[in-house]
C-alpha cells in the first residue's frame, strides 16, 4: 500500500544538520553518531532507501523555521527575527528543493500539478524498482509572507498549502501562543482562496481555526495533529479539540495522524520508556478520528519525522519511516476493510491532491 506522509521538514533539517536524503537512515547515524546532533534531533527516521522499503509515494516538504523566540539553542540556526529574515530563510528553502529535485531526479521530484502528481504514482505502481519521491511543499507558518497579495510569488514558486500559524504571528494565534486570526489573517486567507491554496489549520490556536473554518471557502486539512480527547490533562492548544476535529470533517478535509510519543501519551517526555508508546496509540487517535467521521475518509498520516524529535521518541516499532507500513496490519487486525486501510495510509491524501491541485 503506498503512503503518502502530509509533514516532513526535510529542508530545515538538510540546513540545520545538513542531512543528506539521498542517504539511507542508517547511513545518516552512522556519520552522525559521535555529534551533537542525535542529542538536539533524535536518530533521523528517514531515508532515501527506507521511502522505498515503505513505499512512501509522495511527502508535504515543508518550509520552516522558527521565530528566534522559539530558538532551541545555538545549534538552532534557522531562526528569524522579523518577517524579513523569515522571508529570506523559506526562499532559501524553495531553492533547496529545487536544487535537490535537479541534482537527483531520479530520487526527489516537486509535485506542482496534476500532471506531477499522477506520473508520480504511476510510475510507483507500474515500474519495478526504485522511484522518485514526490515532493509538495507546504508553508508551515506564514511570517514569510510579508503582505498577503504575497501569496500569488509563493504559489508561482510552487507551495501549494499554507497553514499560517506555527507560533502566534501577525496573522493568528498559534501554538502556546493563543489568539484568533486579524485583520491581516482574513485578508491573508482571501488571497489564498483566490489561487486555490489548500489551508493547513495545524499549528492554529483554536479560535483561528474555528474562525477559518467558518470563512475559508477552499479546501482546509490538518496536516499534522492529533485528538485533544485522547490527551487528557494535556492543556495545549497544539491539538485538536472534537469540534474542530468535527468541523474538518464536515468540510471534506483530512487529518494527519502524528506519530510522536508526546502526542500520543500525556505526560510521555524525552527519556522515558519507548515501549510505553506502541502503534496501539497510533491506531487509536486514527480510529478516534473515523469513530467521529463515520468513515475512514478523513485520517491519513502527518508523520511530522524529524521535525524536532527521532527514533527515540516514537512508538518502539519504529525505526524508520519504512515501519509505517506496520499501520496497514493494525487497521486491519481491527477490522477495517482492505480499501480503508489504502485511504488511511495514502489515498486520502491522494483524493485531496487530485481534487487541488492544477491542471
């Protein structure tokens, strides 16, 4: 079954560490081991030759970095002061992607279109061997978007989802940082609907989403986030409430389940028992999900690997994104049907690209 993963910062950790994802993920340990770099990122899940023992088909690379507020220390290089320096980190992130997708295009190629999009697939369901991996980017905060008529240069660029808050910004209220969307926020959405960007409402503090999810007109997911429900005592407004939950649902969107001990069991910090996390957890915030829905047409995967954290904080089967897979026998162990299971790992996403993305 192929996957398809809707968040991966592949470009902030390839800047950040100067990872290389050409490599597989046990290549990338092994150069890393006697560095910093597992100690601020966890060993790396991810891997050129891992996507392909995972069949993972297609990955939302994002563009981020984070307001030097949020620095993680002085390893922690793609940082921004002002909208300015924001601009200038994601731009550099754009021609990351494209240097890598010219460099190896028989390992990484941008989706932009439809056309991309169903060349990409059928050349991993029809050609033996190894394939490329398609590549969607997706702007994960949007400081970098210095005014909203902005977003038309990024859409020619070929960012083709927005989710507009990582931290509170200018535009809403984000994580730990609460408040819902401004003047300048709605006025950011309305040139998004205008092109056709797919709104991203992880990361959103509640009230803006809610607000988004009454005014946005186009489509809007959750690329990577997990049920507030099933987090108790947790009091953050990272994840999603059954409202909200409810509310993408009712738009047709999509969810992407994360992988990641801390929002799978309240309380589960760095250091404590990976055994204590399994895929159990996985199963049940994507079931969560479905039992709401009524269908599995609304879960998928937003893996979010790498992005903060490694092999050392995800459910102990996991040790690379190729385990993925593992989920397919879980939904079924639990008697989801054959087609379900293809939805929840990649066809979900695959229906919500088709129906946005352009000619």
């Amino acid at each position: 079954m192929l996957i398809i993963d809707a968040h991966e910062d592949l470009a902030w950790n390839i800047q950040t560490f100067n990872r290389d994802y050409t490599r597989s993920a046990r290549e990338t340990r092994l150069l890393e081991a006697n560095t910093f770099i597992p100690r601020w990122n966890g060993d790396t899940l991810l891997g050129w030759d891992d996507y392909q023992k995972g069949e993972v088909a297609i990955v939302f690379s994002t563009l981020f970095a984070a307001p030097a507020r949020r620095k993680m220390g002085e390893w922690d290089i793609e940082c921004y002061h002002d909208p300015a320096g924001a601009q200038k980190l994601y731009r550099s992130q754009v021609d990351l992607y494209r240097q890598l997708t010219s460099d190896y295009p028989e390992k990484y190629q941008l989706i932009n279109n439809k056309p991309d999009l169903y060349r990409i697939i059928k050349d991993w369901q029809n050609k033996p061997g190894n394939h490329p991996i398609g590549l969607v980017m997706l702007m994960e905060g949007a400081e970098g978007i210095l005014y909203p008529s902005e977003v038309e240069d990024w859409w020619e660029l070929g960012v083709r989802i927005i989710g507009p808050a990582w931290a509170g910004n200018a535009y809403c209220g984000g994580t730990a940082e609460p408040g819902g969307l401004t003047a300048l926020g709605s006025e950011l959405l309305e040139c998004m609907a205008e092109i056709g960007m797919i709104l991203d409402l992880s990361h959103m503090d509640e009230k803006a989403a809610l607000q988004a999810l009454d005014t946005y007109p186009k489509t809007i997911i959750a690329s990577h986030a997990n049920a507030k429900a099933l987090l108790a005592g947790i009091d953050s407004n990272r994840h999603l409430s059954d409202l909200v939950i409810q509310r993408i649902i009712e738009r047709n969107g999509v969810i992407g389940v994360v992988p990641f001990n801390v929002f799978l069991k309240a309380g589960w910090k760095y250091g404590d028992a990976q055994e204590e996390v399994t895929l159990d957890d996985v199963f049940a915030q994507m079931d969560h999900i479905c039992q709401i829905a009524g269908d599995a047409k609304h879960t998928a995967i937003g893996s979010d690997f790498d992005g903060g954290f490694g092999k050392q904080s995800t459910p102990f089967e996991i040790d690379t994104i190729a385990d993925l897979q593992k989920i397919a026998n879980l939904l079924l162990m639990h008697g989801y049907s054959q087609a379900d299971t293809e939805l929840i790992l990649g066809k979900n996403w695959l229906n919500l690209l088709s129906q946005n993305l352009p000619e």
